[in-house]
C-alpha cells in the first residue's frame, strides 16, 4: 500500500444513524406510493441495494432517516461493518448507518472496497461493543481512519477490483445455472418427491438405511489425527470427494468405527445456529482415509439396493422434502432421527435412477472445474485488497 495520506470518516463523511418507526408493521403498505423501507434482508452479494421487500407510509419517514441514491449504507449489528451502495431513496432504521461523500473525495467503488475489506473490519471489530451482539455507532465510525489517495488512483484501483468481481460473480451464477439444470432435469424425470405425480413406489429413508449422529469430540495431543467434517464444510456442493480440504483434528482415542464415515455416505447438519443451514446434506467419498463428522451432524448410510445414492441426495435436496423435514415451522429447528423417519422415498426403477446419477455426475465435472476457478478468482482479490490497502 502507497503512503496515501489518511483522514477520518467523520472529517469527509457524514455519518448518521437509521430510525425505526414503532410499532413497524403500524407504517408498512402496499401502496406503490410507500417509501421504500430498506432492510438487511434486501441485500445479495452485490455492492448495490435496487430494491425493497417492504414500503412504509409518509408518516414512517418522520420517524427515521431518509437516505438518497449515491448514499453508503453500512449494517451496525450482527452482521457488521458490511458497505453497500444505493440506487434508491428510501428510509433506514437503526440497524443501519449512511454515510454521504458530500465533498466528493472518493470513487464510490473504491471507498465500497476499502469499507470492506479485511482491515477495515477489524478497525470496526475492534470498536463494535456488546456481548452476543456487536454493535457500531455514528460516533466509532466517524473516527476510523481510511485512506484517501488521489481520485485517478482510486479509479485505477477499483477497475481493477471490479474485473475480478466480475469474474467472480459470473463463476457462481455458472455454479447456479448448473444447480437449476440438475433440479428441472430431475423434476422432468421423477416429478415433486413429496407429491409423487408419476405414481413411483415409494419406501421409508430409514428402511433403505441407517443413521448415526455425530460425535463431540475432545481433542487431544496423542498423535491420532483424521478428517472431521463439520458444518462450516457444506457449502456451495453437494459432494466431497476426497477429503484434503477438510481440517484435521488430533484425538486422544480413535472414535467408534460407526462414527466413521465411508464412501456414499450423506451427512446432514443436525443443528446449527443459522437455521438455513440444518438440514442441507452432502454425500462424501473418503478414499479410505479415516474421517469422522461433528456432533452438529447426523450421517445416513444406504443399506439397500432401492436407491442411487446420486438420486437419493438430490431427493432429499428438493425444497418440498426440505418443507417435509421443517414440518408446520419455517425453518427445520434441529434434524433427529425421529423426522428423518417420516419421509418417504419415490423408488422409480434403479435404471432410470442412474440415468439420472450419470447426468449429475458430468454436471458435478463441470461444477468442479468452476469452483476451482472460483477459488483462484477470491484468492487473488483478497491478495489485490492486501495489496492496496494493507
């Protein structure tokens, strides 16, 4: 990073705090005439906010704080720190802070990268105070010291940073669009799971198989170390095959056999904090290297000759047999055994269903050489931000 001269946010920005009118659902509306009300849930990975979920009447506005197209938007709680660029008007309430470039000192993109960029959050982690929750206030923020260089610098730095964003951005939505081919070629063979439209026999998870919750472990230092897949492993892919990018854990005994996982396995998350995450499953292929999974999962293991594995995975995959696991609620609060034993599998012809399995395995070849890509793309963004801004 350049010896560029540093000022404090609150010396270039203003810096104030969003509002909530109470109680909110008092000020919501449909009229296309409401003012758009803008909340985390409206964000996505891009750097912009374009759209609301929700609208507020008139009235709401006198009672929070209404920001302008160009504006930043920075999130104060749970998820702190994170920047966003606006191209509407609307109001903010408290779990949000503007602030406004009024002397035009930066390139908009330049100051979005710089806000967020790994050291800028920690300037912000270091400040945010509360227990579970950490929370920013106008104050802290007004005097975090950024850099501002010349404004040619920054535009030369931020089109560097948007070419590889884009990149990045059209890699993942390779890996979506590869996702909904799988999902529409397996609702073109077999139809909705759970409402079984094309009449196929049908069979109980468990009576093809077995589970098994996963351990909690404590750790050691006796030297027996293996793979252990945990919830941070489930990402953006529904297999793992092979097990070198899991982390390693060191035991001071060897866990049962039974809490070993084998080739074709499926592990679920059993429990987690993000609610959208319990119930996500994978298939993991070992290679015969000694990997167990957490306590926060649960494995299923096929021990009939009714399903592929392949098919069953993207089964148990669909939003309708993930409806089925969650039952009356939202969100599936924890995974047992006991859910698991409710749901009820098509069992079309193993032929059809490996047809299917080998059309999900070229689509998985293809994913694969995109998420490496994806992989190299990120990691060369984080070392360009280390590059420009320390």
């Amino acid at each position: 990073m350049e010896k560029w001269p540093q000022v404090k946010i609150g010396d270039v920005c203003i810096v104030e705090r969003g509002g909530s009118p109470r109680p909110i659902n008092k000020y919501t509306t449909d009229s296309e005439d409401g003012i758009n009300w803008i909340k985390i849930g409206d964000t996505n990975d891009s750097m912009y906010i374009t759209s609301t979920a929700q609208k507020i009447i008139p009235e709401g506005m006198k009672k929070s704080r209404y920001v302008q197209p160009g504006d930043f938007l920075l999130s104060n709680s749970m998820s702190f720190g994170r920047p966003y660029i606006l191209k509407i008007g609307g109001c903010i309430h408290d779990g949000w802070l503007v602030l406004r470039d009024k002397g035009n000192f930066f390139d908009k993109r330049f100051l979005y990268y710089y806000l967020g960029a790994p050291i800028t959050y920690q300037k912000f982690k270091s400040l945010a105070v509360g227990g579970v929750v950490n929370n920013l206030n106008s104050a802290m923020v007004r005097n975090v010291e950024i850099p501002l260089p010349p404004l040619d610098e920054q535009r030369k730095i931020a089109a560097v940073l948007d070419k590889v964003s884009d990149l990045i951005a059209k890699r993942r939505q390779q890996l979506d669009k590869l996702d909904e081919l799988v999902k529409s070629q397996f609702i073109a063979m077999f139809g909705d799971p759970v409402q079984n439209p094309l009449s196929w026999d049908t069979k109980p998870l468990l009576e093809m198989g077995y589970c098994k919750n996963g351990m909690n472990f404590r750790t050691g230092d006796r030297g027996i170390e293996m793979h252990c897949l945990g919830v941070g492993d489930f990402k953006d892919f529904s297999v793992i095959d092979g097990t070198d990018n899991l982390p390693t854990i060191s035991l001071n005994e060897a866990p049962p056999e039974e809490s070993m996982l084998q080739d074709g396995d499926i592990v679920f998350v059993r429990s987690n904090g993000n609610k959208d995450l319990v119930g996500r499953c994978l298939v993991v292929y070992t290679h015969n290297t000694p990997t167990t999974y957490s306590g926060f999962c649960i494995r299923y293991r096929i021990t009939g000759r009714e399903v592929n594995t392949a098919y069953l995975l993207r089964v148990l995959k669909t939003d309708s047999m993930r409806r089925k696991m969650a039952g009356r609620g939202a969100n599936i609060q924890n995974l047992n055994q006991q859910i698991l034993a409710t749901l009820d599998i098509p069992t079309p012809p193993l032929m059809i269903q490996e047809q299917f399995a080998a059309f999900v395995e070229q689509t998985d070849k293809s994913k694969l050489a995109i998420q490496k890509s994806l992989e190299k793309l990120e990691i060369l963004k984080k070392s360009l931000m280390q590059k420009y801004f320390g």
